[in-house]
C-alpha cells in the first residue's frame, strides 16, 4: 500500500476518513468501479488489485447495489435465444 494526497471538497472530509479494513475495502473498490465500467479493466485485474478472488468483489458490489450484470431482461433473452439458435445447428 501507498499514501496518496487527494484534493476533495471539504463537505466530503467525514465521509473520506475511513478506519476499518472493510471501510478501506470499499473506498478502493469504488475508486476502481469506473474503471471496470469502462473496460480499462476487467474485474478479474480489480479483484487482483485489492487482493480478493473475482468473486468476493463481484459480491461486494452487488451488497452495494452494483450489478455485475449490466444487461436488460430482454438484452439476455436475445442473447439466450441466438446461444439456442446456434447450439441447434
């Protein structure tokens, strides 16, 4: 682990002191979300980053409400439908 200085709005002080491995757990997992997001990197490389197994942080987001699954009902039964259809032919 490194310390690294940060410029935040002071409103944000309370909120950016955390004490407890869990607390430091989730910090650094929401710092490192919008990469994931945008593909810079996968979940895998994250869980390895924060030293869990890509399990573990997908759990840990979805108790933050953060789906690992980004997909609509209908987006999956599409792709549900086109694996059926070529596992017919």
């Amino acid at each position: 682990m490194i310390n690294v200085q940060i410029t935040i709005p002071e409103a944000l002080k309370p909120f950016a002191t955390v004490a407890t491995e869990e607390e430091i757990l989730i910090r650094n997992a929401m710092i490192i979300f919008p990469f994931i997001q945008n593909e810079t990197i996968s979940y895998g490389k994250a869980a390895e980053i924060l030293n869990l197994r890509k399990l573990d942080l997908i759990t840990l987001y979805g108790k933050m409400g953060l789906p690992y699954f980004n997909q609509t009902k209908e987006e999956l039964e599409e792709d549900l439908r086109n694996i059926r259809s070529v596992l017919e032919k």
